[in-house]
C-alpha cells in the first residue's frame, strides 16, 4: 500500500457478512483497486451489490496526487458515457409500450430525409447496432471537442449529421458493429417525437420517479453534487504509443495529467453524456431488470439479442442497449462507458438483484490499451472480480487476478 490512499466505502457500508468467501473476495477487490492505481489510475471506485446477503460493498482508491485536489467517495458522481445507451433504448422502449413507436418503424417515419436509406434501417437497427451507419465520433471535426479544446454546444441532429457522413461497413440489417451514430440518432428521434429535450425525459421518465437525485443527462460542462475529478496524461507524459493527434487534452495542469473534470460532455450526446453515480446505477439496473422501468413484452425486446461476433452465435450479444455475456461466475448484462477522464463499467444479473459497478477516472488505456498494457490488464481482473463478487463466489482459480 505504500504511497496509496485507500478507503473502504463510508460509514455503515461496510459488508455485513464476514464469512471467508467474502472476506477474500473484499481483500481481492482492495487489493487490486490498490494495484489499479499503482499501473497509473488516477482513482476508482468499487461497488457491488449480491442481492441482499450482506450490505453493498465499496472499495474507494486513490493516487495520493489526485486526493490533494479532492478526496475521492464512493457516491461521487460520474461522467458514464456510452451506459447512457442504456438509458436511452429504456426511453424508446417506454414509448414502444405506449404505442407510441413500434421497433419496426423505418427512421424514415420519424426523421425523414435526416439519414440516407432510412426506409431500410428500423428502430431496432438503431437500438442493437446493426444499422451499418459509420461512427461519428472518429470523424475528425470532432477530436477537438473529444479533447475538450473545442466547447460547443452540440445537438443530436449535429452529431448525426456528422455520423451519416461516415462510411457504412455494412448494409443495413447484415450484422453487428458498434456505431455512436445510431444512438444520436435515437436521441434526435426521441426529441422529435415527444417534443421534449433528452433531459426532460431523463428525468421525468427515469430519474425522478426511481429518486435518482445524482443522475442525469448533461447539458453543459457542469456539476450538480460532489464529482469525481477525471484525468489523463499530459502530453509529456502520454505513452508513445498514443497516436500524436489523441496525445493532447485541454485542461488544468495536474502531476503530470491534465484534470479534464470541466470539459463539456456534449458531443457524446445520446450516446454518452449521461452522469450519474455508482449507487445510482445499481438501482436504475435494479428498476429495469426487474420490470419497474418496462413492461414485460418491452424488457423482452431488450433482452433480445444477435450475436456481436458473427462466427460465434452462442457467443456475446447485443440487445437494445446493453450486452450480454459469460463471465467466469455467471452470465451477465452490462455496458461500458468511456468519455475523457472516465471509463465507468456496469453488470448486472438477469433479475437486477445483483450488481457491479467499476469507475475508473481515466479513460486514454481503454482507447489504446496496447499503449497502457498494465492498467488494462489490471482494470480487467478487477471487473472479472467485481463480478465474482456480485455472484457470491470466489473467482475461479483460472482466472488471473494479479
């Protein structure tokens, strides 16, 4: 622990059962939160929840640095970028269940002329990938506003102006492959269609009836609560791996980082410019799993999924915004989120009793993971973990762990 600042949850978290499987598996989660923040993490937060067999617990590390400027707390609120889909294809899914969208409309109906071959991509397509619409965030005007050197206030219709520009790898329909596009296209069409903005229905849809006073969709660089302090190397001290035009952020000079905290998340849009904490999430995953959030027939159709790799049917699969696959102690529904200074990963089980949330405070190791092999070596044997521990078991010996 040398040189590390840890603290275990706040007062009255603590995890009640002290039996040796979850004492082990705590000691693991401590443990490598602590050799996270080793590898170059700025801090993290663990927060796992088993059901009820013993309080939720939370792991808080932090790079002593990083805890001069503001000392980290597990109900810090969180930029979780693309966990915003989650959000959004619950918002379509409502009005599905409204009659007011059916998952077969062509985006045609709803934004007409706004996307080229729009008769031929349904709802669907949109909410599960599989639309074939390039990837707006890899067109080059926006890497200014994904470095935060460029503030502007983007709108949906903006972005997907942008992203129907990109090329398409694939006819609509024909298989899976992951495109921010197609949800700032549902965000568009979420706007055109109840009149209302994306944080309107956020709020009035699904923060405020499940009491999410820490969650909601930015519409400016702003803060509502106390926040985690997000990072990422300065360009001095940015592996070389790091292509030069992604070596750069704008932001406050920090210990070799550049704190990234004021940002405007805008150009994520509906695609990621959620905020939201932890504890939060365990309860909108809770609400929506267990059908608070959505009709059975609805939470069906999110459940429904296509393989993302083709070649592997029985493989992971994308449903309406979110995933599902097998982890080492059992098979789990998840998203990740990834915007700069914040690389946030949520699970839960099938019935929304069990869940898992890992927050990282810096997010350049997943874009380019063979420039940072360490920190995500490591950040992947505390998700396997954080997992384990929602399931009440120990990780399986074959399992690294570090």
């Amino acid at each position: 622990m040398t040189g590390l600042v840890a603290t275990l949850g706040q007062p009255g978290q603590a995890l009640a059962r002290t039996d040796g499987t979850h004492t082990q598996q705590r000691a693991q989660l401590e443990r490598l939160a602590q050799k996270l923040v080793a590898a170059g993490a700025p801090g993290v937060i663990v927060r796992v929840d088993d059901g009820g067999r013993g309080r939720p617990v939370e792991v808080v590390e932090q790079a002593p640095w990083a805890g001069a400027e503001h000392r980290l707390r597990g109900g810090d609120e969180f930029r979780m970028g693309s966990n915003t889909k989650t959000m959004m294809a619950t918002l379509v899914l409502q009005l599905v269940g409204e009659g007011k969208l059916a998952l077969t409309d062509p985006v045609e109906k709803w934004l007409p002329g706004r996307i080229p071959h729009g008769d031929a991509i349904t709802l669907r397509m949109l909410l599960n990938h599989t639309s074939g619409l390039g990837d707006y965030t890899e067109a080059p005007e926006l890497l200014p506003s994904i470095l935060g050197k460029d503030q502007r206030r983007w709108t949906s219709e903006q972005l997907l102006a942008v992203g129907v520009k990109r090329d398409r790898p694939f006819p609509p329909g024909a298989r899976w492959s992951y495109s921010n596009t197609n949800y700032v296209a549902i965000g568009a069409l979420l706007e055109r269609v109840t009149g209302k903005s994306l944080a309107a229905l956020v709020r009035d849809r699904i923060t405020r009836p499940l009491g999410l006073k820490h969650t909601y969709y930015a519409t400016d660089s702003s803060w509502r609560g106390p926040h985690a302090r997000g990072y990422e190397p300065d360009a001095a001290h940015m592996p070389p791996g790091v292509p030069p035009e992604y070596r750069e952020y704008a932001g406050v000079a920090r210990e070799g980082h550049v704190d990234v905290s004021g940002n405007s998340p805008l150009w994520g849009g509906a695609a990621g410019a959620v905020v939201s904490t932890a504890r939060d999430w365990g309860r909108f995953y809770h609400a929506l799993m267990s059908g608070e959030l959505l009709p059975a027939a609805q939470l069906a159709q999110m459940r429904t999924t296509v393989p993302v790799v083709p070649d592997r049917p029985d493989g992971p699969g994308g449903g309406l915004g979110i995933q599902t696959f097998a982890s080492p102690c059992g098979t789990v529904w998840a998203h990740e989120g990834g915007i700069p200074g914040y690389l946030s990963t949520n699970v839960t089980d099938s019935t929304g009793e069990r869940t898992a949330t890992v927050l990282i405070s810096t997010e350049a190791f997943a874009e380019h993971p063979n420039a940072f092999p360490k920190i995500n070596e490591v950040s992947h044997e505390l998700q396997v973990t954080a997992m384990c521990t929602m399931f009440d078991k120990p990780v399986p010996p074959e399992t690294p762990t570090g």
